[in-house]
C-alpha cells in the first residue's frame, strides 16, 4: 500500500528495527515496522522521525505493516529550529495519538495536523496555532464545546464573565454555575475568542490579538477540558511551560 503519513513516534524494536505509530491519510492511523533503519547505514532512518511527513511505500506483514520504502514529503525544517514550536508540535502529536485508535481512515483530521504542522513552521505565533487546532479537533472527534448557550439550561449565553464545566461539554451561566460543582471561571474576552476559533477559518482566526493573559486563560480552560475527555494528564504541556520560562529568563537577563 502506499499511504502518505505523519509519524506520530517510535521505538526500538529488536536489535535494529523499530517501530512506528504512524498516522496515514488513506488508513488513519496504524503501526509499522521498519526494518534495520538502527543500522548505521540506514537510508530510511532521516525519513522516519517524529512528526515528519511522509510518502511510504507498506507491505502486510503476519501481525503488522512493514515499511519497505519511506521519503520525505516535509520535514518541517523551521519548526525544529525553535525548541518552544518543537513543543507545540509535539503538544499537537500526543492530542491526536491519544485520542485515535486503530479505527480507519478520517482524511480532515490527517488534513487538520499537516494543516497544523505546516502553520507551526511558518507562523510566528504557535500558541494562537495551536488554540485553533484544539478547537477543530474537538469538532473532528464529536467533543465540540457549547460556547453559545448555557450547557445546563440551554439560555443563550449574555456577553459577561461566565462558567465552564468540563463535565456538562460546555459554558454554565453563572445561575445555572451555583447549582453545577467542578466548574471553572472563564473571561468573557476568554470566550470571545474561542468563539471566534469555532466559527472561522484559519485565515480569519489568525488575525485574532489576544493578550498574553487571554491566551493563557484559553490555554488551561482547554487542557483542563482535554484532560477531562482523555481521563489523564498530558506530557507535554509542562515541556511548554519549561521551555517558556528558560526563554523568558533569558530575555529579562538580556534586557538587564
């Protein structure tokens, strides 16, 4: 079969193999084998690694796929440059490995993550990139938030300061938040751009501004819903956080 993928990870598998979890347009998402790229002199071993896109040509093995031939279609060159969007990217991979099982083809999300990738490589501002991503992937997967009316009583939700209950999928108006535990306060500038997320395209969203505060509000409102679908934490937001303050440090020694 030839399948254009992304490679989502890999381990070593045997004494020079490894194996890959791959996620392919034409297949969604599988597990291959390759063979020997452990070898020092491995042709295919540049072209199989993390979040690079690639053309490959598998062979049905007894239990698994075999890859029998890999080429790079992008391997994203930019984005690896920058520690801080190698995290966003890798936050962008583990959402989409964990939420996706062995389960067959589903060609918009394969086109949402090289979408995804590709903006990540060229934008300058990954956290807006990587807001919407959330956003539509939750559309993908059928766990669209309620961001227009309350998720409890269905009112339609007034341009205030409101609530947000993982638990309900959704916005909780502040009357209906006294009677509904576990939720969480959300900005009604907060709100207003994840709004603006769900109803646009890339082109519209990206001209959204919000302040550093509003992103990070969005940010966790967004992991904590995540987390709560998932039912566990993810790695690599605190590799964000890391990279984050190592940056931010070295800017304010800098300006010293």
């Amino acid at each position: 079969a030839r399948v254009e993928a992304v490679v989502l990870r890999h381990s070593d598998w045997g004494e020079a193999d490894r194996m890959l979890w791959l996620f392919t347009r034409e297949l969604g998402k599988v597990k291959a084998i390759a063979k020997g790229v452990r070898k020092a002199r491995s042709r295919k071993a540049g072209h199989l690694e993390p979040f690079t896109r690639v053309s490959l040509l598998l062979a049905r093995g007894r239990d698994l796929w075999i890859v029998t031939q890999a080429e790079t279609v992008d391997a994203y060159l930019a984005l690896r440059e920058d520690l801080l969007k190698v995290g966003y990217a890798s936050y962008a991979i583990e959402l989409l490995d964990r939420f996706t099982y062995e389960e067959g083809e589903h060609t918009s999300l394969y086109g949402l993550v090289v979408d995804t990738l590709r903006r990540l490589n060229e934008s300058e501002d990954p956290s807006l990139v990587v807001r919407y991503y959330e956003i539509r992937l939750l559309d993908y997967l059928g766990f669209r938030p309620l961001l227009f009316q309350c998720a409890v009583c269905g009112n339609e939700i007034k341009a205030e300061d409101q609530f947000f209950s993982a638990a309900q999928g959704g916005v909780v108006c502040p009357a209906c938040a006294k009677r509904t535990p576990g939720t969480i306060p959300v900005s009604v500038e907060a709100l207003r751009y994840l709004r603006h997320f769900q109803r646009s395209s890339f082109r519209d969203a990206s001209r959204a501004n919000p302040s550093v505060s509003v992103y990070r509000e969005m940010e966790n409102l967004m992991h904590h819903y995540l987390t709560y679908i998932l039912e566990r934490g993810l790695k690599t937001p605190s590799f964000i956080n890391r990279v984050r303050m190592e940056k931010q440090s070295a800017e304010e020694e800098k300006g010293d």
